[in-house]
C-alpha cells in the first residue's frame, strides 16, 4: 500500500518542473521511456528504463530522495531512499509532460530499435 508523503524539505509542491523532457537528455540530444520529476528542485530525469536512468542519477549526486511521475495519468510518488511508493500534494503546474510528447520521446530523436536499448 503506498504511503502518503507529506510536504517536507524533500517535497516542495511550489518548485515548478525544470521542462518538458528530462534535462540531461536534453541537453545531449538523448531520448527516454518515461519521466520522472525532482520534487526538491524540480529537475526532470528519466526512468530507469531509459538509457541514461537519469532521475535516479539526480538522486545519487544530490540526495534529492522523492520524484513525481512526470507522465500524464500518473499521480504517484517514490522514494529512492525508503524504496516506498507513495502518495503527495498537487505540484506545481506543469503536473506532466505535454500531452502531445510521445512515449518514448522526444519526438525525431528515439532510434528506430530503442526497445534494444531498455534497462530491465
């Protein structure tokens, strides 16, 4: 059963996402599998299927433990430091990527046979 995470220093519903798609993959022109958002500081990371498991690499520089779902219909949290799935406020907007974002994404960038590059 998840648990509820109340507002903490490691939660903070007023920092906005840092953008679309994941920062790292961004800047690197990477692609991803799904999103996942900082909610200490608001920086969008990828999941760990992804090639690059950027979110969980935030996670280890900066001790930042609790991410949102940055996908659309999903409304849960997880703790990297407890691995407990949870529950939290509303975040700021916006709550998920933009709609019109393909999964993967982003679009022109995902290869062809991206389901060979998934971690499991």
């Amino acid at each position: 059963m998840p648990v509820n995470f109340p507002r903490s220093v490691h939660l903070d519903p007023t920092v906005p996402p840092s953008g679309a798609g994941c920062a790292t993959c961004t800047a690197a022109q990477g692609w991803w599998v799904h999103l996942r958002r900082c909610t200490t500081c608001g920086t969008v990371g990828c999941c760990d299927s992804s090639p690059g498991q950027h979110a969980t690499a935030h996670y280890r520089e900066t001790g930042h433990p609790i991410v949102a779902s940055y996908e659309p219909d999903e409304v849960w949290f997880w703790n990297y430091a407890t691995e407990e799935l949870g529950r939290g406020p509303t975040l700021a907007p916006p709550r998920f990527h933009p709609a019109d974002q393909p999964v993967p994404g982003p679009e022109g960038r995902v290869p062809d046979d991206w389901r060979d590059h998934l971690h499991t």
